[in-house]
C-alpha cells in the first residue's frame, strides 16, 4: 500500500491517468415529474398535508411578492430587484427541511428561505424601500435582507464570500456541541470562486457541520454552463474534496425536502459537510440590471416558465391528494397580491433614515474622520433645494 502521509492507495505497475470524464454522469434524485405525478417506487418524505400546504401558500406568496416588486422597480419606486422566479420550489422545500437553529447564509436568491423562516412582507417591503423601519437603516441596496433572530446572515453582493463564513460558523456549532448546521446557498456561478474552494477544503478537513447547496440554474449572471466549467456539473466535485454529495431535482420540492433534510441529518449527527447540487433554472432577469434574452431565447424561457413551472407541479401533487381546490388557489392568490401590494404601499409612505444614520452602528464614539465626513456632507445637503434634501 501507499504509505506517503498525503494519500492512501494501493501501487501498481500499470500507468494510467485518471479520464477527465466520468463513463456516466451522477444521476439527478426526483420524486415528482413535471406534471407533479410520483414516480414508481418513489420513497415519499413524510409531509402532512399541514406542512405540505403551507410550503405552497410561501412558494405563492414569494412568487406574487418578486412579481410585484420587480414592476414596482420597472416604475421607478425603487432602485434594484432580484426575482425567485423558476426557484420557488428550492427556497421553501430546503427551508422546511431545516430548523429555526441552523444559521444560514445566503447568496441572494433566497428570500424564499427567510419568508418561510417568518420574515414579514413588511420587513420585506421596508429594506426594498430603505426606510426608516428597514432593518439596513437604508445602508444597504435593495434585497439585502437579514435577520439576526431567525439565524439570516445579511446579504451581500460579493459572489462566494458566505462560504467560508459559514464553514466558520458551522466549526463553532461543531465546537459548542450544538444540535445544529450551518447553510450555506450559492449559485454555479459561485463555484468557480476561490472561495467555494477553500471552503469546501476547509469544512472537509474540520468536518465541519455545513451544507453546501449549490443553485445550478444554468447561467450565472449571463454565463452558460457549458462555458463555465468542462466536468460533470457541481456535485462531482464534492468527491474531490473528501465531501458526501447529491445531485437533486432543484424544481421538485418534495425531492428537495427529503435530501436536504437528510443532509442535515448527516451533518449534525456525524458531524460532516455535504454538497447539494439542485438542478433548477432562473426563469426571471438575472436582475433588474440584466437583460437574459441576450444569452438565452426566448423559447427556452417560456418553456421553463410553463412545463417546467415548480410551483405548479407541486400544485399538481396537492391536488391528486385532495389537499388543495381550484377554490383555495383564487383564495390564495388574491390573499396574496392584497397583502404584497399594502406593504409595498405602506413601506413606501415611510421617511427616509435621518443623515445621522449613515455613522451609526460600527463605533461607539465617531473618530474624527467620520465626523468631518458627516460635517461636508450636511454642508453639501444644505446648499441643494429643500425638495431634493434627504432628511
């Protein structure tokens, strides 16, 4: 056997080198097809139809919440958005499956998750509009969300940079012997970071209590995947760094219950990272600065939109089992949209933060070049129309 301290292997007198290209791709676990019917043989995660109902009321809620916001950016009544469009079923399925303990940390595609974990549409609405009641103080760009009480880190634009704060995270559970995980969500854009690098290596080598779940919706910001990286997608690289890994139907939610659920479950009693790779698609813009018709067509788009729509496959197994009515969807929907657009109402009726809150927060007493910061740019304010003054 090999006995060298950085490998342990058996020798042989025949060289060949490893192919780049594995004989068949890692298969992709699926519970539902796209017409929300089982497959034969599917093991179906226990979900109740109390669970299983109020997964679809957030998955309907977020849908109608970025349906609204994203126009109400198109009007000019905020600066930025970012839709959840065609990754409905991935936020909320995955955020079911965890516990309020678990931290997580998020690229920033996930509002799903934070809606499910209680974040309230006005708390939404306030940091979209970055009023006085937003959690930022009006600091941060639209979507940034976070909370401190239901375990959200703050987002941040930076792609990959969460990664390794949650693997840190995650060895401090590991250390105070807590009964929970990290996660962590990236898109496949993330992946080709350094820093999805280091911290995969680093949460293999600490065994760390993190998940990894990788978002491959196919383009990144305007990048196909075929031009982004020549192996087998995500998930083979989990094997690459020591890491259990799956690769999960993203559009399924009861797919993505049942593995993400299952990975914390690895993660928490034996203390181990695992990689998820949800295979989903980003039917919206990648934002409001992003035009995709000028990567992809047209075609495809609608075709995801349509077929391949995960909320309405989740719908579709509701109602083969009599959980859910063409009655309940109107009730739902027009619920939804009343609630969205008062808080949109609402939150944008707020005050701005007052000036002095852009020094707040970070010392105790303001140094000095902060207060000759504060000092110009009152100055500067003083010297525009009183109309064009923020308070």
């Amino acid at each position: 056997m090999l006995d060298f301290p950085g490998a342990k292997a058996a020798f042989t007198s025949r060289m060949e080198f490893i192919s780049p290209n594995a004989a068949e791709a890692v298969p992709c676990f699926r519970i539902l097809d796209d017409l929300g019917r089982a497959l034969d043989g599917s093991d179906i995660p226990e979900v109740d139809s109390s669970l299983a109902v109020k997964m679809y009321h957030t998955m309907v809620r977020l849908q109608t919440f970025d349906s609204i916001f994203y126009e109400a950016q198109r009007q000019g009544r905020i600066s930025f958005y970012l839709t959840n469009i065609g990754e409905e079923a991935l936020n909320v399925a995955s955020a079911a499956a965890l516990t309020k303990d678990d931290v997580v940390f998020p690229q920033y595609r996930e509002h799903g998750v934070l809606m499910w974990r209680g974040f309230t549409l006005d708390e939404f609405a306030n940091q979209c509009f970055s009023n006085e009641a937003g959690h930022g103080k009006g600091r941060q760009m639209p979507i940034h969300y976070g909370s401190e009480k239901l375990n959200y880190f703050t987002i941040s634009s930076p792609i990959a940079t969460q990664l390794p704060h949650a693997v840190g995270a995650a060895y401090g559970l590991k250390m105070d012997r807590k009964n929970a995980c990290a996660v962590t969500y990236f898109g496949d854009g993330g992946s080709s970071e350094g820093d999805f690098h280091a911290a995969c290596n680093f949460a293999a080598v600490l065994e760390a209590p993190v998940l990894f779940v990788c978002r491959n919706n196919g383009y990144a910001i305007s990048t196909p995947a075929c031009e982004q990286y020549k192996g087998d997608g995500i998930v083979v690289r989990g094997r690459g760094y020591g890491m259990t890994s799956i690769r999960v139907d993203g559009n399924d939610a009861l797919a993505v219950f049942k593995a993400v659920s299952a990975a914390r479950k690895l993660a928490v009693e034996q203390s181990k990272p695992v990689l998820i790779e949800a295979m989903t698609y980003r039917v919206g813009h990648h934002s409001t600065s992003d035009d995709s018709t000028k990567y992809r067509s047209g075609e495809e788009i609608a075709h995801w939109r349509s077929v391949r729509d995960p909320v309405l496959r989740f719908r579709r197994w509701l109602e083969s089992n009599a959980w859910w009515s063409v009655e309940d969807e109107k009730e739902l929907r027009g619920a939804a949209r009343k609630e969205v657009i008062s808080a949109m109402n609402q939150a944008e009726k707020k005050n701005k933060p007052p000036l002095s809150e852009l020094f707040t927060d970070v010392y105790d007493t303001l140094p000095r070049n902060l207060l000759e910061q504060e000092a110009t740019l009152r100055d500067t304010v003083s010297k525009n129309p009183p109309s064009l003054a923020p308070h």
